[in-house]
C-alpha cells in the first residue's frame, strides 16, 4: 500500500499508527481512511 502523507488521509494513518490516540480518534482517522481508498483506488 502506497504511504500517504500530509493533508487529511496521511494524518489519518498516523492517528490509526499512534498507540497514543483514543479508540473515538482511531475511529474517525478509519473512517476517513476507508473513504479514501473507496474513493481512489
């Protein structure tokens, strides 16, 4: 899988990578995650 970073979808990956972010973050980053690749690929 391509790494992405900056912008909303590389911030999501770090969010979902982070062991330090909360299961409502994770969730969110997942879902903006999920559009994405919908989206794009």
């Amino acid at each position: 899988m391509t790494k992405h970073s900056g912008g909303k979808v590389g911030k999501a990956g770090k969010t979902l990578g982070s062991k330090t972010s909360s299961k409502k973050q994770k969730s969110k980053a997942g879902k903006t995650l999920k559009k994405h690749q919908d989206d794009k690929h």
